[in-house]
C-alpha cells in the first residue's frame, strides 16, 4: 500500500464527494509525479525513457499533466495518438502500439510523425513494401514468456495474439531484407501485474539476441508490467532492483553493440493506479440469510476491475472511518452479479455513507461503459491541494447524443 503521506485523507475525500457528488473518481496529480520519479530516480545508470501507457487512463488533463513532467506517450489506437498530440506531446515522445489493426490506421499514425510499433508479419510486408526504408519502425516481438497477474492481462506466450514470434525471426529478416525496411526499434511486452524481477530480466536477454540481427537499433522497448501493491502485504515489482539489474544488463550488452542504445519502458499502472479514488455511495444495507450486502450507487459498468478480473481493491468507510468494524459484500446496483468486494471488514456502513476504492487510478473510469444506460461518472484532480472537475457527470443527453430517433 501507499505510505500514509501519498493518501488523500477520509475527511479531504468526504468534502469532494460533497461537492461534486458520487460515484467520482478522484485523481491526485502529484502521486503521479512521485510515480514518475520514482522510475527515473531507479534507471539513472543507464538512458531510459519512460512512456505513458494511456489506456489505463486518457482524460485529457491527466495527459496534459503526465507531458509537463516530461514523460512520452504509449497509445494503442489512432483516437489515442490524437488525444496525445492534441495535449501537447510531440510526436517524436508517442509510440504507437497497436493490435490487429488495418495498414490505413498504421498509415494515420505514420502522416502524423509518430513512432510506429508493428506487430504482425502482414502488416510488416505491407509497409516494407509501401515504404521501405523511408519511415523507421519497430517491431514487437513475441518473446513466448508466461507472465502477468491474470490470464487477461499475460501477453507474451505462446498462445497470445501480441507480436511476431521470436521463432518467426527469419521470416521478418526475409522481409526487412527483400523491402529495405529501417528497423529502429525492438519491443515486447509480456503482460501486466509482474512482480518478478528476473522475468523482465529473461525478457531482456531475448531482445539482445534479437538486437544482433538489426543494425540499425536505436532502442529496445521492454513495455511495462510493473506490479502494484492493492492491499496491505500486497507483492510490488522491486523498481529499485530492476532498476539496478536491468541497468546493469543493459549497459554491458550496450558496450558489445556497435552503438549505445535506450532503454525504453511503457509504464500504465505504475503511474496511475495509486493516485486514483473511486468514491460512491452506500444506497441500502441489505441483510440476507447469509449476507449483509452494502449496496452502493455504482457497478462494474463504472469499475470491472473486480468483475473482469478478479481484481481486488481496498474499500473503506471514509464516511464513519472510526465505526466498530464489520463483515460486508459490497455490490454495485447492475442488472447481474456485481460484486466489488466479497466478506470485507469495514468500519459500520449506514445507509447514505461515502465508500471509498482504493488504487483505482488505472484501468477504472477508462474501462467504464453506459451498460443499464447508467450515467458515467465524474472526475475530479487535485493538484497543490485544490479540486478541479476534469469530466462532468454523464446526463442522459450523453447516452442519446448518437442515437438516430426514427418514426414508427
Ligand atoms: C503494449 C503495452 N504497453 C504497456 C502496457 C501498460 O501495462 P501496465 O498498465 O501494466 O503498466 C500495456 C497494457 O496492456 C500494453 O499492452
């Protein structure tokens, strides 16, 4: 968990919700920045670059924010590149990572100047043949590694879609070859939520033996994966560690090539998902034969973490933090099993408190949906201590706005 000093107070939360109503999320600019450094301050010894994964969270403020702190940009779709350039970063600072998308949005990405990850063998041909030599690209590769907290989030074995196969190498040598195609850049991914040191370490030992069949590298592209802690005693990626042992690798196989590469890294969660508060509402205590259920006034159409994947987040009663504690299953109000949180000991729950989720920065508002033509909610950002309203609560103007009315 977050030390003590990093947290948004119980009280300071209450008054936001007060203020701008529930279900809000609620993000804290300077843990970002504390997030940030802390990623700098582990990879001093070599050059690293950092680049925000921004589908674990796109508002366009936290976007703005994350460019003034000097970081680059990991999109996955053109809307994403748009967003990117549209908050100031330059196109050189984005990254362009997508899957199974058709050569016209590799093409947008292309007439928009920013870097361009490949990852399927047609799509490589494609391009070698349109383009040649004249736009660098990178590849990402497969490195068949089984890593990551959840099925759903493991992106680089055998059986996942992502990338092109290390055992594939001869074939895209065929291609860089026959179409004169300037590889730049080499990059994987093998998934999210990996506290093990030695897998990003295994991963990296991969990418050397690939780098010696491209010349012209620039920099190997590690993705990200950096585990966060959800609950107390919760295991965390060791950043310092990494930080040490990756730099150290790094450096060694940088004095064998026959230029100093970077070492570049895509960071979602690490940067966001601490800064993040979801705050709702208890609507009902609703005791059952077996249960004692808090209903609140969301679901997982605002928070599928706990549905989707089994996610645990911290809950606490930031309304009676003092209450004698007791044992709850807090729900959400959707029309099917929503439950964010089985048998949890929180502080007395009444009707009509503030709950609170914890570490709901990454992957929470940016995976929400309409789903039961529920509203969205909104976001708040405090930064230097002052609330600011980034995203207005949905109404249902929202919900019509693309709907076509005919007449029956
Ligand atoms: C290619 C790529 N890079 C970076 C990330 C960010 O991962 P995380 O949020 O675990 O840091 C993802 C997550 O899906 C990804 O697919």
């Amino acid at each position: 968990m977050p030390k003590q000093s990093d947290v948004l107070s119980a009280d300071f939360l209450v008054k936001i919700a007060e203020e701008f109503g529930t279900p809000v999320y609620v993000y804290h600019a300077e843990k970002i920045k504390t997030q940030y450094e802390k990623l700098q301050k582990a990879f001093t010894k070599t050059e690293a670059r950092f680049f925000y994964a921004c589908k674990a969270l796109t508002n366009i403020n936290i976007l703005k924010y994350i460019n003034s702190l000097g970081c680059g940009l990991d999109t996955v779709s053109i809307q994403e590149v748009q967003l990117g350039l549209k908050a100031g970063f330059d196109p050189k600072n984005i990254i362009f990572t997508p899957n199974c998308v058709d050569l016209q949005e590799i093409i947008a990405a292309k007439d928009l100047g920013v870097n361009i990850n490949i990852d399927n063998i047609s799509i490589l041909e494609q391009f070698g043949n349109k383009f040649g030599s004249s736009y660098p690209i990178c590849i990402r590769l497969n490195p068949h590694i089984m890593a990551g907290g959840n099925f759903k989030i493991s992106t680089g074995h055998v059986d996942s879609k992502f990338g092109i196969s290390i055992h594939q190498l001869r074939h895209i040598e065929r291609i860089v070859k026959s179409t004169k195609l300037k590889v730049t850049g080499l990059h994987m991914h093998t998934g999210s939520e990996i506290k093990d040191v030695d897998v990003f370490l295994r991963g990296v030992e991969i990418m050397f033996e690939m780098a010696e069949h491209f010349p012209d590298l620039e920099s190997i592209d590690l993705g990200s994966g950096f585990k966060v802690a959800y609950q107390q005693g919760d295991p965390e990626t060791d950043i310092d560690l990494l930080g040490k042992k990756l730099s150290d690798a790094f450096n060694g196989f940088n004095k064998n090539y026959h230029r100093p590469l970077q070492l570049w890294f895509e960071p979602g969660k690490f940067l966001v998902s601490q800064s993040g508060y979801f705050v709702v509402k208890a609507n009902v205590i609703k005791q059952t034969t077996a249960t004692v259920f808090v209903g609140v006034n969301s679901g997982f159409n605002h928070l599928i973490r706990p549905m989707f994947y089994d996610a645990f987040h911290l809950i606490r009663n930031i309304s009676n933090p003092h209450g004698t504690e007791r044992i709850y299953t807090v729900v959400g109000n959707i029309c099917e099993t929503d439950t964010f949180g089985w048998d949890r000991k929180i502080n007395e729950v009444r009707e009509g408190d503030f709950l609170v989720f914890y570490n709901a920065g990454a992957y929470g508002f940016e995976m929400s949906s309409n789903f039961n033509s529920r509203l969205k909610p909104a976001e708040v950002l405090i930064k230097e201590g002052k609330p600011h309203l980034i995203r207005k609560r949905d109404t249902l103007d929202d919900i019509l706005k693309n709907q076509v009315e005919i007449t029956f």
